[in-house]
C-alpha cells in the first residue's frame, strides 16, 4: 500500500533525516513530501539533505517556504 509521508522543518539536519528515512523504510510506490524548511537559513546544509531526498526510491516533493526563500534570494 501506497503511503504519503510528510515531513516537515528539516533544517539541514541531514543526520536526523537518515534516521528518519531508515526507521519509514520509504518504497517506490511511496510519496515524500518536505513541507518548507529543508535548508537551514544561516548554515544551508540544504545540499546534503537535497542529496539524501533526491537518491530516495520514491516519488519526492519539495514545498519551499521561507528558509528556501532566503536561499534563492541571496542565490
């Protein structure tokens, strides 16, 4: 059975998303979806956690909020 799993402030915490991810054990019929805040808004840490998010089995989407913001602005 298919899941939606929504995950939401991840802040660059790359290493609390790796247990995260192993613990839900997402599969290719799974959704992950990241609601904002994916990237710290001082550190980034973004490119870790983008990295772990785009080698997942499943379908991923990213839902930008204000920390992403930032990140395309000083972009």
């Amino acid at each position: 059975m298919a899941r939606t799993i929504i995950v939401g402030d991840i802040h660059g915490c790359w290493e609390t998303l790796v247990q995260l991810i192993e613990k839900l054990n997402p599969q290719s019929e799974d959704t992950f979806i990241s609601l904002g805040d994916t990237m710290h808004k001082r550190t980034g840490g973004g490119s870790s956690v983008v990295a772990i998010l785009r080698d997942l089995p499943c379908k991923v989407r990213l839902i930008f909020a204000n920390h992403e913001d930032k990140h395309i602005r000083w972009y």
